[in-house]
C-alpha cells in the first residue's frame, strides 16, 4: 500500500495543507488551547514551542505494539514539550521541563530519512500535536529523498478537528490515547476539562479518515486507528466508559491497547490516589470492561501474557 502523502504530494495538496497550517501559528488555534499567540514571531503558549519543532529523541523502538515493530522497529520522533501537559506524565523532562533540540525542516526530513534507512517500519511522532506545521513542512524535503513508510500520529487525544483535518490523506496511521471519561478528573489531572469531548470526537474524525487497522500478511500496520488507554489507579480513567464509546460510536473492531504501566511520575506524588501504580485486579477488570463493551481486538501482547 502506497504511503497516503505520496499522493498528496503528487496532486500539490500537501503543499496548499502547509500552507494553511503555518498560517495558523500566526494566532495559534492548532489544539483545544487556542492560545492565539504569534508562534511564527517566538511567542510561546501553553506547549512553549514557536516557529521550530524541538526533538528529544529518535531511533528504532521496539516497545510499540507488536503492528508498529515489525523486525526492524518503529521509527520514533519524540517531540519536546507537550499541549496536555498531564501532571503524572511519564515523559516529564521532555514533556514539562522541555528537555531537547530545536530542529528545521530539513533536519526533520533528515531525522525521518535515517530511520526509514535503518529499517524503521514507520515514521512514528510522538505528542506532535503542537508541531504539526512543522512535520507537514519537512515532509516535501524528505519524499525528494525517498520516504515512503506510513506516518503515526501518536498524540494525547487532546485534538482540533480542524487540525486533524490537515492531515487527512497524509497520516495512514492514528495512534491517540484516550486518557479520561470525566471532565473533573481531566481538569484535575490536565487543566483540561473538555479533554472527553475533544478526544472522543478527535477519535471519531480519525476513525473517518482511515478506518479500522489494516495489518499486512507480514503483522505490519499499513493504515487505521489504534487506541491506547492507560488504566488509573482508583478507576480514574473511566475505562467502562470509554470502552463503551469505542465499541458503540467508533467500532467494535478497534484496535486497543489497554495498558498497565502507570507508575506515579512527574508531580503525580501530590495527587494521594496517584501515588501508586496500579493493581493486578485493577488491571483484570479493565480488561473485563473492554470485553464486556464488544471490543473485539485487544493488543496481543494482553493475550500472550506480556502484562500480566
Ligand atoms: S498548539 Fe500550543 S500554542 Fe497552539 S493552541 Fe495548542 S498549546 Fe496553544
């Protein structure tokens, strides 16, 4: 299957859709923060990043669901700073403290080039919601080059349908979280009360665009949706209820991972119900609740005992 923005590129969309999202740094309505600040002129809003993206870290990573690693990896770009900004955050230096290197388009192209050459199954952006005109920018640059794996947008969930719609017929895969059910919890963990809204509709947009997860005859992921869902201490993710949603408004075939690695991170230690990691029973019954909503495909890894 031929990478959706090479196609893009060929037609000149991919160039109108840089356009329009550079534009919209000038007044930055890019995620749910609408901070409207100058980002082309170095003004800085919530994810305190202006005219260039910063990169923590890239390479191969093999500790992504088993679609994305393959045998030769999938190729990460960890972006610095963040637009959610979770106080438990696993990420923290990166995410809060702004650990990282600033980077231009064609140090990007370049970034993307070097994984695709040692191996890497996709170009995998890790929180790149607030850099999304910087990675559509470097994309011309690297398809000279000869990028042709699929791109991952893997994000918090706190989306701009708007912005999400820039990048349809470009990303073939969606990897969001989908963190909380309830608006208090969210404004109590996020600063984000209208975190369920956004992201149950920003999953929805991305389920229109690709649709459910397509894996070739090799276990590659080609293009489709993956949904991640950390499980909370004390219940606090709302896992029924997401579970529901998937399985009622997106589709029971979603691809889920339901994770178990919570450990109090970041400033978590001053929240008293996140200061710990979470049960084995917690855990169980997380995978209870997707079963019992109708999700039919959970990430293998649950079902070779990987984290049990
Ligand atoms: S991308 Fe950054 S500056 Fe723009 S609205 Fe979101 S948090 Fe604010």
């Amino acid at each position: 299957m031929e990478a959706a923005y090479l196609k893009a590129y060929k037609n000149g969309f991919l160039q109108e859709r840089i356009k329009k999202a550079l534009s919209i740094l000038k007044c930055c309505v890019l995620c749910p923060r609408t901070c409207k600040v100058n980002r082309l002129e170095g003004d800085r809003g919530v994810c305190r990043t202006g005219r260039y993206a910063k990169v923590s870290s890239y390479g191969p990573h093999f500790g992504e669901e088993d679609p994305l690693v393959g045998t030769g990896g999938s190729g990460t770009v960890f972006f610095t700073h963040c637009n959610l900004l979770c106080v438990f955050c696993q990420n923290y230096a990166i995410s809060h403290r702004g650990e990282g290197f600033e980077v231009a388009p064609d140090g990007l192209a370049t970034i993307m080039i070097q994984l695709q050459e040692r191996g890497a199954h996709n170009i995998n952006f890790v929180t790149p919601s607030h850099v999304v005109p910087h990675i559509l920018e470097a994309l011309p640059r690297a398809i000279e080059d000869g990028l042709n794996v699929p791109l991952v947008y893997n994000c918090g969930g706190y989306e701009s349908i708007k912005t999400l719609a820039l990048l349809d017929g470009i990303f073939d895969i969606y990897m969001p979280d989908l963190k909380f059910a309830d608006d208090t919890i969210a404004q109590r963990y996020c600063n984000a009360p209208d975190y369920p809204e956004r992201a149950k509709a920003a999953v929805k947009e991305m389920h229109r665009q690709v649709g459910d997860l397509i894996i070739n005859e090799r276990g590659i992921a080609e293009r489709g949706l993956l949904v991640r869902h950390l499980v909370m201490p004390e219940g606090k993710a709302g896992t029924y209820e997401l579970m529901g949603f998937l399985a009622g408004e997106v589709s029971k075939n979603t691809y889920v991972n339901i994770m178990n690695q919570y450990r109090p991170c970041g400033d978590a230690a001053k929240f008293r119900e996140l200061s710990r990691s979470i049960t084995s029973e917690e855990y169980h019954e997380a995978i209870q609740d997707a079963n019992a909503a109708g999700i039919t495909r959970l990430d293998q890894r649950m079902q070779r005992g990987v984290f049990l």
